[in-house]
C-alpha cells in the first residue's frame, strides 16, 4: 500500500532532502549574494551593472550620478540643466 513520507525542501535550490537536518544544512550552505548599489542624497538606489555599449548605460560612474538625478522628468530636467552651468 502506498504511504506517506514527508520531504524537507530547501528554499533556495528546491533538493528535496529525507530529513530535516539536511534541507537546513543545504539552506545555509549557499553563499549570501553581494550586490553593488549607488544610492543618491535623497535614497534613490541605482543598481551598478556593466557598463552596456549599445546604450551606454551602467557603470559605476553613471550609477552615481543617476541615483542623485530625480525619477521626475521635471525635476530631473532641471536637475541636469543646473549640472551643466
Ligand atoms: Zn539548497
């Protein structure tokens, strides 16, 4: 007859482990991810990628200066206007 077993799945790769210890173990063997963010002075966070060269976008550089430019169109013209005097 068919029974019932209960599996213990980690949350982060989903390998299915017979016992609970194990699922636990996997869950804290995979490494925290470290990811790079520039935040402007009003808490805009801009996420730092490779710089893309169709577009010319990302970059460390561009990243800083995009999280101190306002997501306003208004305020992010002027923001750039006043950058250029
Ligand atoms: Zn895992």
């Amino acid at each position: 007859m068919a029974h019932i077993e209960t599996w213990h799945r980690c949350p982060v790769c989903n390998q299915a482990y017979n016992n609970q210890g194990k699922a636990v173990k996997c869950r804290n063997n995979h490494p925290i991810k470290a990811e790079s963010w520039a935040v402007g002075k009003d808490g805009k966070a801009v996420r730092i990628l490779d710089r893309c060269t169709f577009n010319g976008r990302g970059g460390v550089n561009w990243a800083l200066q995009e999280a101190d430019l306002s997501d306003d169109i208004k305020m992010r013209t002027k923001q750039l206007e006043e950058g250029n005097r």
